[in-house]
C-alpha cells in the first residue's frame, strides 16, 4: 500500500482557549495542518466554537486549517468555513443525507472535502463514494469530547478504507482522531492512517511545538516499517 507522508494536525480543543492566537503560533513551526473542532450541541453534547473565532484564527495564521464540524445541518454551515479560507473541511457522515453533493459544493468553493465517520457507524457503506472527498476522518473515540481513551479496536476502519483506496487508486488523506499521543500513533500509522490529530498530547506537553515533531517522527517509522 502506497501511504503519504505523515502530517500532524494539534486540535485547539485543547489549548487554552482565553490564549487561543498564542496557542496557535505555540505549533506554527511545527504542524502541518491545525485541527478545529466545530461542536453545537446538538450533533454532540459539547459546545465550543464557531465561524467567527475560526475567521479571527484564521487572521493570525498561515497553517492550512483542518475544520472538523460536529454538528447538525452540515450543509447549511459548512460553506462558511469554505468562503473563510478553511484548508479542508470535515463533516460527518452520520449528520448528512447528501453527503457526496456536500462534497461537490465544498470542492466548488475551492477547498478540500472531508467525511468523517463517528466510533458506532460502520465504513462499509461509505466505501464507495469515497472518490468524491479528499480527507476520510475516522474517530478513533467516541465524538464530542477531548481528552478520551484511544480505541484500538476502531483502526479496523482504518485498514479497510486504506485498501480500499490502494485498490481503487485513491488520492485520500485518511485521518485518525481520538487518543492519538506518542504510545498510539505508530499503530495507527501502521493501520494505515497519514494524517493524525493530536489535541492533548500537544497542548499538553510542556513543549508543544516539540511534541508535534516527535508524533510525526514517530509515524513516519512506523509507516516505513522501521
């Protein structure tokens, strides 16, 4: 299986969000992308930011953003982060009835469409529009709260999808999100996955920029079977 460079994405969720624009020049050196958790309380049981913050964010940044919308009614909000200059941008299968013309509007506008799959919802039904997206997001937890307890169990997705996308020639980031830190990113790596977002084991460490380099570093040897 042919898998892309590793990228990091540090997930906010984590920072302290009173030093948010501080928080985000922490990792500017050292992340590939910056992952934003889009929560409403309605999709998940969690609140935390919307459109205005990421259009502040966004202000102070030159890392492409990752935004990850949990939330309801994708296809009505997900166009703003496109129009606000979002990198690529995620929602969930489960929240959507069209996933496949989301994903048209969204590359329309000239960003990269991501489609998420929460911990209880199968990948097998979604195997085939996949060519129609750019990112495949594959919660590693259950969706709607940082800080949880990676699920092993849940990278079965992730070999899936990834010989999907070898055997169908796909040009697909697949992404992990849930539990990933130094001591579970390499099996996900080795699951397949090449996009990896870290919330706490970031924004916690007391380098975080450093903590960046070590994750990526960690599952480029384990995609290269070292």
């Amino acid at each position: 299986m042919t898998v892309p460079p590793p990228i990091v994405a540090p997930s906010i969720l984590a920072a302290d969000f009173a030093r948010l624009a501080d928080e985000v020049r922490a990792v500017e050196a050292a992340a590939d992308w910056l992952h934003v958790d889009v929560m409403d309380n309605h999709f998940v049981p969690n609140l935390t930011i919307g459109l205005p913050v990421v259009q502040s964010l966004l202000a102070v940044t030159e890392l492409p953003f990752d935004v990850h919308l949990m939330i309801t009614d994708p296809r009505r909000w997900a166009p703003g982060y496109a129009d606000a200059g979002a990198h690529n941008v995620t929602f969930h299968a489960e929240a959507c009835d069209n996933p496949v013309a989301l994903a048209r509007d969204l590359r329309s506008a000239g960003v990269k469409a991501g489609l998420a799959i929460d911990r209880d919802t199968p990948i097998e039904p979604y195997l085939d529009i996949l060519p129609s997206f750019d990112t495949l997001l594959i919660m590693t937890i259950k969706a709607g709260f940082g800080g949880q307890r990676f699920l092993p169990h849940l990278l079965d997705k992730v070999r899936v999808a990834r010989r999907h996308a070898a055997a169908g020639h796909l040009e697909l980031r697949i992404e992990v999100d849930g539990g990933i830190a130094a001591d579970t990113i390499a099996e996900a790596a080795e699951a397949g996955a090449d996009a990896f977002v870290a919330g706490t084991a970031v924004y916690g460490a007391d380098d975080p920029a450093e903590a960046v380099r070590r994750l990526r570093a960690l599952a480029e040897r384990a995609a290269a079977g070292v």
